[in-house]
C-alpha cells in the first residue's frame, strides 16, 4: 500500500526540512497526482471500455433521435388533423 503524504505544511514545516526531504515530497505529490490523474483518465475516456465522455455523447444523440422521432409524429398528427378538418 502507497504511503500517505501529508498535504498540509505550513511556511514553518517546510523551512525545517532539508533539500532532500523537500525533494522527495515533491516526488511523492507528484507521482501521486499522476495516479490520480490515470484513474480519472480511465474513468472519463475508458480503458478499452466506454467511458462517462462516450456514455454521454451516445446518450445525447439517443435524445436527439428521439425528439426528432417524437417531433416527426406530432408534425405528421397535426398534418393528418388538418387534413380531417379542411375537408
């Protein structure tokens, strides 16, 4: 298991450490953030699999389809009523 890095420092903390230490905290946080941000990147993109960017885009196309199919039946009732009463 990945140690936890302490986040939090005030100006005091820092100016204790020494070179390395800071060196290596630094390293830490931002091996760290590229973890996090791999696990971000599978989530939005996907891994081989559909990720939430896909899932909304093909759900965004399925509503479009479906408003124009629910648009094209409302246009083709109301022309079908026109029609019964400009008879």
């Amino acid at each position: 298991m990945e140690e936890d890095i302490k986040i939090a420092f005030d100006q005091a903390d820092i100016e204790r450490q020494t070179q390395d230490e800071k060196l290596n905290l630094l390293l830490k946080i931002a091996f760290s953030n590229h973890t996090t941000l791999r696990e971000h990147g599978k989530i939005l993109f996907g891994n081989g699999k559909a990720g939430l960017c896909d899932t909304a885009r093909t759900n965004k196309m399925l509503i479009n389809i479906i408003m124009s199919v629910v648009g094209a039946s409302i246009l083709g009732f109301a022309g079908v009523l026109y029609g019964l009463v400009a008879r």
